[in-house]
C-alpha cells in the first residue's frame, strides 16, 4: 500500500508537471499517455506476482491437506492404540500376580505332600520294626512252645527242662499277665522241676501240655492279627504313596508351567510398556507437530488473504485510475488544458532546471544497475513531470518528501528480507538435523528388522527340524517296537516248535527204548484225563499229545483213472534192529542236543534283543523329552522374536511417515525461501543502490552542489 499510494502521488505530480509544459513538442502528442502506459504496466506485473505467489500458496494449502491427514491418522491410531495396550499391560500383570500366587500354591501344596510322604514312610518305617520285633518274639515263643509240647508229648520231660526251649518258656510264662495264677503255678512249679510229678509226669495227664497248647494257641492267634493288621497297614501306605506322588508330579507339572508362563508374562509386559512409552512419546510428537502445522497453514492461510485483499485494492486502484485517465473526455480535456498553461511555468529559474537534469542524470545512471521492479522509476517520472516549470526550492518539497518515505520503505523491505533470510536458515537448520535423525532412527530399525527377520528364519527352520527329528524319532520307536513284537513272536514260535520237535524225539526214543532198550524206557504216569485232555492228546503227532504250531499244507488224494500196478512184495522173517536202533537213538540225542543249544541260543539272543530295546526306549523317551522342552522353548523365542519383528515393523513405518512429512516440510521451505535465499545478495545491493542514489538525488534537488558531493564520497571512499 505505502509503494502504491507513492506511485499515485507521483503520478499526480507527473500529471500536474506536464500540464506545465510549454514545448512546441508536446504541443502535438498528449503527455498523459505515458503515464497511462506506466500504469498499465504496473497493473500487469502486480497481476503477474499474484499469479506467482497463488500457485506457491496452493502447492503450500496441499501440503497442509496432507500432512494434516497423515498426522491425524497416525494420531488416531495412537490414541485407539494407547488404550488398548494399557488394558492388555493391567490384564497381563493382573494375570502375573494370579499366576505368581498360584505358582506358590502349588509349590506349597508339593511341599506339603512331600512331607506328608516323608511323615508316612517313617510311621511306616516304625511300624515296620515293630512289627518285626513282635513277630521275631512270637515266633521265637512259638518254636519254644512247640517245641515243649513235642517233648511233653513223648515223655522227654527231664530233657526237655535243661533245654533252651524250657528257659524261654520260663521267662514268658513269668511275663505272661493274662495266665490264671493256678496254671501259671502250675506250669513254673513244672519248669522248675519242684514238683515230683515233674520226673515221672506221663504224657497222657496232659494237663501241662494243654496249658502250653493253650499259650500257644493264643501266641500264634496274636501273631496271625499282628500279620495281618501289617498287611493292611502296607497297602495303605502303598495306595497313599501312590495318591501323594501323582499329586507330585501334578504339582510338579503345575509349577513348571507356572514358572514358564510368568517368565512369558514378564517379558510380554516389558515389551508392552515399551511399545505404550513408544507410542506415547510418537502421539506428542504427531501432536505437537499437527498444532505446529495447523499454525503454520493457519498463519499462511491469513497472510494469503491479506495479500489477496492489498492486491486486489491495489489492482482495484490501479484500474479505477487508468479507466480515469484514459476516458475519451479526460483525453481530450488534457489536450485541452496541458498546452495553455500559465506561463509562470517557463521563466522558472535555470538554476532549478539543472537541479533536476542532474537530479535525473544520477537516477537514470543508478537505474540501468538496478532491477525491473525499481522505485527510481517513479522518482524520474515525478522529475519529469517537474520539466521546465519556473518554481524555486520549495517545488521539489513533495517530491522530496517522498523520497524519504521509498528511502524507509526500501530500509523495511531490507529488513524483512534480512529476517525472512534468518528465518529460512534457522528452518532448514532444523529440518535438515531432524531429518537426519530420523533417517538414522530408519536405518536402524531396517538393520534392526533384518537382524529379527534372520533370526525369526532361523528359529523357524529350528523347530521345523526338532519337528522332523521328533517324528523320525517316533517312527523309529513304532518301527523298533513292531520288529521287537515280530522277533518275539518269531522266538515264542521257534521255542514252541523246539519244544515240540524235543518232546516228539523224546516220545521216539523212549517208545525206541520200550523196544529195543527196556531198561532205559520211561513208562508215562498214569493220570486220568478228561474227554478234552484225551482229544488234545488223541490229537498230537501221531496221538502222541505233542502238538506244534505250525500250518500243515493239504493233500488232497488224486482219484486214478488207470488200473492200480500190482502190489509190491512184502518181508521176509522178522529180525530185530537193537544194532541199527542204537544209532538211531544216539542220532536222536543229537538232535535233542541240537535243538538244547538252539533253544539257549534264542533264549540269550532274546534277552539282550530285550534289554536293548528297553535301553533304546529309555534313551529315545528322554530325547523326545529333550527335543520336545528344546522345540516348546524355541516356539517362545520365535513368538517373541515375531513380537519384536512386528515392533520393529510399526517403527519403521512410523519414521517412514515422520520422515515423508519432513521432506514436505522441507520442499514447502524450499517453495518460500529458495528465491529469497538465491537473489538475497542481488536484492540488497540493488535496494542499497537504491537508496544511495535516492539520497543523492535529494541533496541535489535540496540545492546541494553535486560536484562537492562526488568528491566528498570519493575522499570518503
């Protein structure tokens, strides 16, 4: 506005100079049309700026639309996040909590089973001994006993007193609190040897012997309840030793996963209130960054309508002036009245005349150096406009006047730029660091997700290995069990048909024996046989009983169609074979020898056939159990290796954005400040230029010898 508010006066100035004029040259051609032309030209170029500045403003209002969007989603999407993991961090310490109370339950409940264990085994253990003590006295009591009885029963009475037997009987029947005074009397008065019935004390009295039968019975009765009460006693304990170690080992199991899942649990914790600080942190960046955006848009926004607003009023001025000034009427009263003026305008003085001419000499030498956009333009229009009047000093006090204002402006415009400059420089500071920050933070998390997604690979091929192995594993153990089913039943069928073929040659040779040998034949015991038993035996090889388990091949008789060949001849007298049957016989005990060490050899083979199975069972159950811990703790590592991949993934794709809207941060600085920067030094030498020959046209028009001046500025200089 001050730039077009000087323009206008000096276009009034110009005006009203011209119409002073009283040249035979402008007497033909208007003098307003050059003022006309400067006007139409002004018009365009403020035309121009705006066009100019209306596309930086769009290019900056698309950056705000999108870098507003983006924020607000990625704002969004924090604040719907931020919630969700502090409720998924409460509900996974609540669960730690329970899980930690649980865990000392359980090993509270094991331990209290193991000493419940530990307390049976030595009540046992007492009851045990104590049940040993009384049973080894009562059978001692009872052997003594028996052993008086014997001897009472066959009249060795004298004998039996000074016998060992008889002192322990003594001392029990000493003991005994539950005998009748007379009997015990009785019996002490017989073991003493008092009595005199004790040296010819026949067994038929039976008095004392039914005494000690009596103490025997009831011995023998105590140890049979003794007996047995142990024997309810051990199982009992055995079926309560059963109960408490399957508690154990549910304790047991209980407090191993127990143990893992808070070791789970914490780790999942940790990792959640990393991603809430994370989260956090980033919604206030997002945050503080949209209120800086929306600030920034805001404040650019309003400046736009500002200028918008001066530049139309400005255009708006501009075209209302020039619709004035180029009106056929105007024209024509111009031409009217410029050429008539008083001529007061030419006896002007020549003093005032050079005043000017080098007023505009010093202009005009300043304006080929400086740009299109020149404020000297309208000084020298205003001096035009001044030509050949006859005024003094006090003519030039307007124009004088506003050169000291464009002098101002120029120093303000000067300082805006040198602001504008430090403004731009300190942004591009800032953005450049932040952008270097962010690409650093993005490079890490693309090594960082590298590294997770390796090991993410490699744990997987891991488990699927341990997977292999386990199912390898398994086979073989089906495989290993089927052949040890196969060898057994092949061994079971061999010993089964050994056993048959040895008891058949056993048959033979004593049916050979029974024969040849009578003194060596073995007559089978006579026993009754039930109808089964006789079918079974009716039903051996050859009726003999021995049956073998083995699938005998069909033969089916062939009906003939021929004529049968005549019969064969038949013996001779009969001789006995004894010679040849005494081969025959030791053959046989050569092959019931063969098939001995046959039968020891299967036996042996299927022993250690056994014991290596069970070894391999042994062995193959604690790989699995092995493999199958290794495998459960490899699938944690990966899910928490996935975990972190995924965080690893979020962060990156967060930086990605953050990054995204600082590259457009730092094109829409670009967009308002490069052509500042670029054409900074240009600006200020031509303003400074400017300035210095408005300040030289000054002195000279406020009648300042100007060869005085050029020398005080070169012995300045």
């Amino acid at each position: 506005m001050a730039r077009l508010a000087m323009a206008l006066l000096l276009v009034a100035l110009a005006v009203s100079g011209a119409s002073a004029g009283s040249s035979e040259a402008e007497t033909n051609a208007n003098p307003i049309r050059k003022v006309v032309t400067l006007l139409q030209a002004m018009q365009k170029k403020v035309t121009e700026e705006g066009e100019k500045e209306k596309e930086l403003f769009d290019k900056f209002m698309c950056y705000c639309k999108g870098g507003q969007s983006d924020l607000g989603a990625a704002i969004s999407a924090a604040e719907s996040k931020v919630p969700a993991v502090g409720s998924d961090i409460e509900t996974s310490e609540a669960k730690l909590v329970q899980t930690k109370e649980d865990l000392k339950s359980a090993q509270t409940d094991r331990a209290a089973a193991k000493q419940a264990m530990d307390e049976a085994s030595a009540i046992r253990e007492k009851e045990a001994a104590s049940f040993a003590a009384t049973k080894s006295e009562l059978d001692t009591n009872i052997a003594a006993l028996n052993k008086a009885v014997a001897a009472l029963e066959k009249g060795m009475t004298g004998g039996f007193l000074q016998t060992d037997a008889a002192q322990l009987l003594r001392r029990l029947v000493a003991k005994k609190s539950d005998m009748i005074d007379m009997d015990r009397q009785e019996l002490v008065a017989f073991l003493s040897g008092s009595s005199g019935e004790s040296a010819d004390y026949a067994p038929q009295g039976g008095e004392i012997t039914g005494i000690v039968k009596e103490i025997g019975d009831t011995m023998q009765k105590s140890l049979d309840e003794a007996t047995a009460a142990e024997g309810e006693s051990v199982k009992g304990f055995e079926a309560m030793m059963v109960a408490k170690n399957k508690e154990v080992e549910a304790r047991t199991g209980s407090i191993e996963s127990k143990t893992k899942q808070i070791g789970e649990l914490g780790v999942a914790i940790v990792q959640m209130k990393e991603d809430l600080s994370d989260t956090q942190a980033a919604l206030m960046a997002d945050k503080e960054f949209l209120q800086e955006l929306d600030g920034s848009c805001e404040t650019k926004g309003k400046e736009w309508e500002e200028r918008s607003k001066t530049r139309g009023e400005e255009l708006v001025a501009l075209a209302d002036t020039i619709k004035v000034l180029n009106d056929d009427d105007a024209l024509d009263l111009f031409k009217k009245t410029l050429p008539g003026a008083s001529s007061s305008f030419i006896q002007i003085t020549s003093g005032a005349d050079r005043n000017r001419a080098r007023a505009l000499d010093v202009l005009r030498a300043a304006r080929r150096g400086a740009g299109k956009d020149s404020v000297l333009d309208l000084v020298m229009l205003a001096l035009n406009g001044k030509k050949g009047s006859g005024q003094g000093k006090g003519t030039f006090d307007k124009v004088l006047q506003m050169i000291d204002q464009m002098i101002e402006v120029l120093k303000t415009e000067q300082l805006d730029d040198e602001n504008k400059k430090e403004y731009c420089n300190g942004q591009f500071d800032v953005a450049d660091d932040k952008k270097k920050a962010i690409e650093r933070m993005l490079s890490e998390e693309e090594n960082a997700l590298e590294e997770v997604t390796e090991a993410v690979a490699t744990l997987t091929e891991d488990i699927e290995s341990l997977e292999k192995g386990i199912n390898a594993l398994d086979k073989s153990v089906v495989e290993a069990t089927e052949q040890r089913k196969a060898e057994n039943i092949e061994y079971k069928d061999l010993m089964a048909s050994d056993s048959a073929a040895k008891d058949l040659l056993n048959f033979a040779k004593n049916r050979l024996n029974k024969f040849y040998n009578p003194k060596m034949h073995v007559a089978p015991p006579k026993q009754e046989l039930s109808e089964e038993d006789g079918i079974a035996v009716n039903m051996g090889i050859a009726g003999t009983g021995v049956a073998v388990l083995a699938q005998v091949s069909a033969h089916v008789a062939v009906a003939r169609k021929e004529a049968p060949a005549p019969p064969p001849g038949t013996w001779a007298a009969y001789s006995s074979k004894s010679e040849e049957s005494t081969g025959v016989i030791g053959m046989i005990d050569l092959l019931i020898k063969d098939l001995d060490k046959e039968m020891t050899e299967a036996e042996t083979e299927e022993k250690n056939s056994q014991a290596d199975y069970e070894k391999t069972m042994v062995e193959s159950s604690a790989k699995r159990a092995a493999d199958a811990k290794l495998l459960a703790q490899k699938g944690s590592a990966k899910a928490d290796a996935e975990a972190a991949l995924e965080g690893h993934k979020e962060r990156k794709a967060d930086a990605g954005k953050e990054l995204m809207a600082t590259e457009k941060y730092i094109s829409s600085l670009h967009a308002e400040c490069d052509w500042l920067i670029q054409y900074y030094d240009v600006r200020k030498e031509a303003r400074a230029g400017e300035v210095d020959s408005l300040q030289k046209a000054k002195a000279i028009l406020s009648g300042a010898d100007y060869s005085l001046l050029q020398k005080s500025l070169r012995g300045g200089r």
